[in-house]
C-alpha cells in the first residue's frame, strides 16, 4: 500500500479531482491528486503525485519497483491541531 496522504480528500470542487497518466518518455505511472481535506478543516489545498517507476528503466537490486511521492502544495487551517494534528509524528 502507498499513502501519499492519510486523509479524507475531497476531490469533487472546482479544480479538484484525480488523474492518471502513463510517461513514456519519463517512464513512469503518474496518479496526480487536487483536493480539499475532510469535515476537520476550515481550509485545505492539496496538490501531490504518486509516480511508480518502470523497474526496467529504474532498476533496484531487489526487483521491486521504486515509488516516488512529490507534494506541490499541502496547505491546511485546523479547527482544533491538537485533536486532527500530523499523525505519526512526535514533538
């Protein structure tokens, strides 16, 4: 499993959705997201990409296909950081 971002993404506003694209020249399976978060958050803004890499083209010593996940823009205003604060992270 890859997640690109744990969240409820909103994908249905203007601007908004998910496209996927193969890149020939660049060898590479692109899933590009534009969204807005879940019901948590007063503002949100969302633009990253999950690419998987032709493990021809990129190889590693174990076969397995390289992910690379690019984040353009990730804006959120949180009602409350301290309830809907980044999972997994510690201060």
């Amino acid at each position: 499993m890859v997640a690109a971002y744990w969240d409820d993404l909103k994908t249905n506003g203007t601007n908004q959705g998910v496209w996927a694209f193969e890149d020939t020249v660049s060898h590479r399976f692109v899933v590009q997201w534009k969204a807005g978060a879940g019901n948590n958050y007063s503002f949100a803004n969302l633009d990253f990409t999950v690419s998987l890499l032709d493990p021809d083209e990129y190889p590693t010593r174990d076969g397995n296909g390289r992910v690379l996940i690019q984040y353009n823009d990730v804006q959120m205003n949180l009602f409350d950081p301290e309830q809907y604060g980044p999972r997994g992270c510690t201060r």
